[in-house]
C-alpha cells in the first residue's frame, strides 16, 4: 500500500485552543484514515517549521486528499502538505525505468 508523510501546523488559534483545553489528535486522525482504509504509521508533534509530521498507508492518491481535505475542513491548520513516499524497490524500479533513457536540457540561442 502507498505511503504518504504529512507535515502540517496549526493556526494560533488552535495552538490557544491546546494550551487552554489539553487534547489529543491522534485518535481522531487514526480513525478517519482507518475509514479510508489505511493504516497511521506514526504522527509525531515537533519544533520548527512544522507542528505535525506524520506517516500513513493508504489504498492510493484519492484516499490521501480525501484525509487532506477532511483534516482542513475545519480550518485549524494554516498549513498542510502531503508527500508521496517511495520505497527503496520502488525507487529501484524508477531507476531501472530511467535508464536509456535522454531529457536535453533547455538551451540558449
């Protein structure tokens, strides 16, 4: 099954929501991408340019934006990216697709 990083954050005032009601999301996202049919492989809270990071399975691309599009809904994250991942077969693959392959770069007159 495809896998797919998220990295997200919150607005302000969901973070002034945490910080006067303590609160997991955890349960909430695991159960929606359980109703896709996939599986949350972790989701982890971090310092930085992103509040969230967090991996999941999921049976192919239209599942992915459907967690993305009910996840934003409600208007708490001020930003949200989906990333599809590769495996390292998958990757081989790739390469071994690539190969014999030529692209000319653009050139100037």
């Amino acid at each position: 099954m495809p896998r797919y990083l998220i990295q997200a954050s919150y607005t302000s005032a969901a973070i002034a929501a945490f910080v006067s009601n303590p609160q997991d999301r955890v349960a909430g996202v695991t159960a929606i991408v359980k109703k896709l049919g996939g599986k949350l492989i972790s989701f982890d809270f971090c310092l930085g340019e992103h509040d969230v990071v967090a991996v999941f399975e999921a049976p192919d691309d239209t599942a992915a934006a459907a967690l993305a599009l009910a996840v934003n809904a409600p208007g708490h994250l001020s930003s949200y990216r989906t990333t599809r991942l590769m495996s390292p077969k998958e990757f081989v693959a790739a390469q071994e697709k690539a190969h014999g392959l030529s692209y000319k770069a653009p050139t100037k007159k």
